[in-house]
C-alpha cells in the first residue's frame, strides 16, 4: 500500500506519459514524487543507476522511460530499440530488485502482439505467432521487460505489473517530422501544410525554429528552399504525401488518460490478484500484463480527414503504397482493465483537437 508520502520514482518522467503520470500523482496528493532527465541520471549506465537507487530509496518505481519511435525509425535503427530498451529495463527493474522495491509499473507497449493476432487482442495472444517485422526489436524488448517482471516477482514475492497501452497521443508529444508516431507526425505535417499554402512564412519559421528539421536553418535559410525541403518529406502547399496506403486501422488513447489507468493500475492492482485468475483457469502464471486502450478503433485515412479538418489543411491527401503499411489491424482487448474498474474517457475526435491546440501554443 503506497501512503501520500511514499518516495515513487518516474523513470521518464519528461516523455509523453511519465509526465502525465507524474502530474497525476502529484494531482492525488502524492507529495514525494521525484524524476532524473538524462543529464542528471543516464538509465544505460548501470553504476549510475545503482548509484541513484542506493541515494533515493524509491517505495515504488514507474518504469516509463524507454527509446521509441515511429515506423522509419523502428525500420531504420533496429539494434538501438532492441539495446536502448534491454539496456534501460535490466538497469532499473535489476537495482529496483536489489533494493527492495516492492512495486513498480513496467509500462511495454501492445506491439508485443503477433502481426496476425486474433482481433480484439486479449492478453493470452502473446507469443503466439511472429511479430510485425517493422518493430520485431522493439517488441522483443518490451517483451523480455514484461517477462522480466513476472520472472521476478513469481521468484521474489515482488509487485510489479506490467501495462500494454495501445497508440498514445498528446502533449508533450514528439513531432519530428521522421521519428516521431503517426498521429503527432500528421499534426505537423497538416499544420505545416496549411502554413506553406497560406504564405504564412513568420509562423512557418517560428515553427521551424521551435522544432528543427535537418538541413534546415529557421532563420537563415530562404524560403524557396525550406520548400524543397519540406516537399522532399511529402509537405506541399497542394498535397500532403503520407506513408502507406490509409487502410491499416489503429486504436488510439490520450496520454493523461494512460497515466490515469497507470496510476489506478499502481494503487489499486497487485500481481497476486492477476496470478490467482491465471490459476482459476487452470492456466500457468502467465500474461498477467494488462492492456489499456480504449477498445475503438480508426482507419489511417480518416485520421488523417480528421487532423485535416482540425487543421484546416484545404490541400489534398496522397498515399505513398510503396511505404510500409505496419500491421493491419491492432485493436486491444480491454476486459481485463474494465474488470479492474478503469475506463478511456477522452474520444478520438476531442483528444485531436487538444492536442492541435497544445501544438500551436507550444510555438507561440
């Protein structure tokens, strides 16, 4: 049982869902919340980390710090997602071990599942079929992590659960322009759009400097050729060029609404609970990991209406088939977590239009 004052650890606690589990906490009136950016402590280096747990003495360590990406960089970078997250994941689950840390929430991610998973995904589909070969690294990380914990805690009596959440979005997300997810990447790219069509060049600009793009200087390069630059990347004033074909359908959940499952998941959801179902079943202890999502699903192509409408994009929409589509269809099951008392409360439609506007304030 955590108290108002317990010492918890976020571990990411800058990224799109530590710090809105941080703020969540702190909303609760958990008044011993504390986080490292990775200047003050670099998670790959194990000495340091050891070094941070034997000063801080976390009762409980959120575990949201992790290297991600998009499609092209998951594509592109295979060996640093499967070492950065290895890495990261055996340094603080490893010293939350050895310093007695009774509860901690690991959280992976749903692309653990098979490419052609049965839909909606139930937890059990783990490990039963081939990865999506885009992220195959990312996901074998996430699930040695997820594995990590179970391991641990059937060996050591620990507490630490694990969360699969689904496709997050809002604000502080990333919008780089190569790296960052679907959703966050069509928002900047829908703005960017509207702003070259609009000769809206002082924004364009602000934009540019607010968030840099490779061969790109927001102040000194011309115009003309931030143009090229920018239709080299699909961004034109007439049509936006985006990966695949619009057809794979995708669910997606509002960040602050993922740090609320998470908390709820940490304060109230124990692994000794999770176990004893598995049991029930006549099943090994397995699987005890959750998924949080909302249970809806879109396609790529409304997505990308939506965004345009919130953006006020007038160009047109194109579709480059040569790219990688990903997995088809990745809809999770969300039962478990309906069962354990928690619901999505932000629609699609609501959280898009946040975060748009968080975007722009965010240059401003």
């Amino acid at each position: 049982m955590l108290d108002k004052d317990s010492a918890i650890y976020v571990a990411g606690h800058r990224g799109l869902v530590g710090s809105a589990i941080m703020a969540n906490l702190k909303a609760r009136g958990f008044t011993n919340v504390f986080g490292r950016t990775h200047a003050e402590l670099d998670l790959l280096d194990p000495v340091a980390v050891d070094r941070f747990f034997d000063e801080k003495r976390p009762d409980a360590v959120v575990l949201a710090a992790a290297h991600v990406g998009g499609i092209m960089a998951n594509s592109t970078y295979r060996a640093d997602f499967i070492l950065r997250n290895l890495g990261i994941q055996q340094n603080v689950i490893g010293s939350a071990l050895r310093h007695g840390v009774r509860r901690l929430l690991f959280l992976g991610s749903t692309c653990i599942y098979p490419r052609e998973a049965p839909q909606p995904m139930t937890e059990d589909a783990l490990l039963t079929s081939p990865l999506e070969y885009t992220n195959e690294p990312y996901a074998i990380a996430k699930i040695a992590g997820m594995k990590m914990c179970e391991a641990i805690n059937m060996q050591h009596g620990t507490d630490y659960v694990a969360v699969m959440p689904t496709n997050l979005y809002g604000p502080n997300d990333n919008f780089h322009l190569d790296n960052s997810h679907v959703l966050p990447a069509m928002i900047r790219k829908m703005h960017l759009a509207r702003l070259l069509r609009e000769n809206r060049e002082d924004e364009l600009r602000a934009d540019l400097r607010r968030r840099p793009v490779d061969g790109i200087d927001a102040d000194k390069t011309g115009l003309d050729e931030i143009r090229r630059a920018l239709a080299a990347r699909g961004i034109t004033p007439d049509a936006l060029r985006l990966w695949g074909s619009g057809k794979p359908l995708r669910e997606f959940l509002w960040s602050e609404d993922m740090a609320d499952a998470s908390v709820h998941v940490l304060l109230n959801v124990h692994f000794a609970d999770l176990a004893e179902e598995c049991r029930r079943r006549g099943q090994p202890v397995r699987n005890c990991h959750i998924n949080v999502g909302t249970g809806l699903e879109t396609s790529i192509a409304d997505l990308a209406e939506e965004i345009r409408r919130t953006a006020g994009f007038e160009g047109r929409i194109e579709w480059d088939s040569s790219k990688p589509d990903g997995t088809m269809r990745k809809l999770c099951d969300v039962s478990r977590l309906h069962s354990l008392g928690w619901r999505h409360s932000v629609e699609l439609h609501d959280g898009i239009r946040r975060l748009y506007e968080w975007y722009k304030n965010s240059i401003s």
